[in-house]
C-alpha cells in the first residue's frame, strides 16, 4: 500500500492506519501536541505518518520508535506546547543530535504540532467508529489519510475456528466470531450462537473487512460465501484442501458468485496440520494482501 501521495497544489497526503494513532487520547487531554513521522531515510521501526500523542504533564500515547528518542520527543513537545509552535527534529542518519543512536541506522524527521486541530480530531474519531477512511489537515503542507484498521468476521465450527478468532483478537483486530456450535463459542471466549444458514441479519462487511470461514463440512459454506463474495470485504477465504476449493469454486459459481475473488490457497503455509498454524497462516496472508492494496 502507497503510504504517501501528493495533491495538484503539493499537499503531502500520508496514508496510516488507525492503530498508527491514537487519536482519541489527543481528545482526552486539555493541552496536548502531536508528534508525527514526516520523513524517513533508510530502514525504520514505524512508518511515515505514525503520531504520537503527547500531554503538556507529559504522558503520552503511542509511539515513534522502539523507545531510543520517543523520550526526547516527549520532552521536546513539552516545550513546544508551552511556546505554542511547531518544529521539526533529525534524528538518526544526518542529525545534529550525536547521543540519540537510531539501532536501525535510518533517519526520521519527527514534526511537533502543539495545537492539533481539535474538532477535525474529534469528526474523524467518530468516523473511523462508523469505520470510514478519514482525511485529517494538520497543516497547509500535510494531510494524513486515516484508514480503519482490518476488521474480520468469522464463521466456523471446531478449533481452526475458536483459535483464528481468539488470535486476530488478541493481536488487537476487531473480530465478529458466529458459530452454530456453543462449545467453539466458550473455547473462542467470545462470539454469538448462529445458525449460519444464510448471511447473518444485522451483519455488514466494509471494504477493510475479510471473511475467513472454517467449516469441515463444506455444505454450510455457499450462502455465507456467496453473499461474502458480492459484498465489498477485501479478503474472503474458506479452509480446505484444493479439492474442496475446486469443488467449492463449482458450487459458488452455479450461484453466480464471483469466484475469482475467492482467495487461493487459504494462507500462507502451505498443507497445515493444526489449528494453530492454520490460524498463523491465514492471519498473515490476510494482512499481506491488505498490505500490497493501493
């Protein structure tokens, strides 16, 4: 995924991610800057765009690096809250500050912004809850484009299922888990009980969604997938062998689903043999096709 872009008039654009800042903490605190990644020379612990959020006493939310300037940040966004102006600060590769060693021996320009446009923050925040992309102007010269972060929904019965859902949730990912099978639900330590026979009532993907459905018995699957695959979601996958995804593929496709948009292979280890690496698997292929996205 592109994570900057420019506009006719030379407006830097920087895509993040919602988990990239933590924008409803500027909205907790009475004074407060924001502390942005605004270049990158080299390799880099966070990405360009990445925000720090930082309290007049100090606290602050979020971070820029694996902790060798974030103090420095922070004390230096003290002083620019109470002088109320904005700076930019070099560290790493080509910086005047000698005794802040980036281990990664890249370069960052950091930009203070002591008076983050409140209202602005408060509109996205509320957007990015209606899980909407958001455009937030920090200053005439840079905008950053805020993304919500990959949602999944989950249909399944057995471990595969009850270990993906219980994963992506506690790797901090908001997961909808429906399961006509109590016992996956109280292994998973969450969900609701569903039939599944049609896709439920109420429950709606969105572009940063992906549908991952595990079931052993593949005849619970076309309606969910079917409905997965002409909806908006990103990412739709099924577990199975590809001769259920062969056999599955000519099911959806007498339906009239699209299937082409059904993802092949089902991760990214190959032939799995466990609920746990199946989980590992389709986690990361999911946020690998996220990631490769424009």
């Amino acid at each position: 995924m592109r994570d900057l872009v420019r506009t006719a008039t030379e407006q830097r654009i920087i895509r993040i991610c919602e988990s990239d800042f933590p924008i409803r903490r500027a909205l907790d605190l009475d004074r407060a800057a924001l502390a942005v990644i605004t270049g990158v020379e080299g390799p880099s612990y966070r990405p360009m765009g990445a925000t720090m959020v930082i309290g007049a006493d100090g606290h602050a939310f979020g971070n820029l690096s694996s902790g060798c300037l974030d103090a420095d940040v922070i004390q230096r966004a003290g002083g620019a809250i109470a002088g109320g102006q904005a700076e930019t600060l070099r560290y790493g590769r080509n910086s005047p500050f000698f005794d802040i060693v980036l281990p990664c021996g890249g370069g960052l320009d950091i930009t203070i912004l002591p008076r983050p446009p409140i209202e602005a923050l408060a509109d996205a925040a509320s957007r990015l809850a209606a899980r909407q992309i958001v455009r937030i102007d920090l200053t005439p010269g840079l905008s950053l484009e805020i993304r919500p972060q990959v949602r999944f929904i989950v249909f399944g019965k057995g471990p595969e299922t009850s270990c993906f859902a219980r994963l992506a949730r506690q790797a901090g990912y908001p997961v909808d888990l429906l399961s006509p099978d109590p016992e996956t639900l109280d292994a998973a330590g969450f969900g609701k009980i569903d039939a599944l026979t049609a896709w439920p009532e109420g429950l709606s993907a969105d572009a940063r969604s992906a549908v991952a459905v595990f079931f052993h018995d593949h005849d619970r699957e076309p309606p969910l997938l079917e409905a997965a695959l002409h909806g908006p979601a990103f990412y739709v996958g099924a577990q199975g062998s590809l001769r259920a995804h062969e056999a599955r593929c000519a099911v959806l496709a007498a339906r009239g689903a699209p299937t082409h948009r059904l993802a092949s292979p089902f991760g990214l280890i190959p032939s799995t043999r466990d609920a746990r690496t199946l989980a590992v698997s389709v986690l990361a292929h999911v946020l690998e096709v996220d990631a490769q996205r424009p």
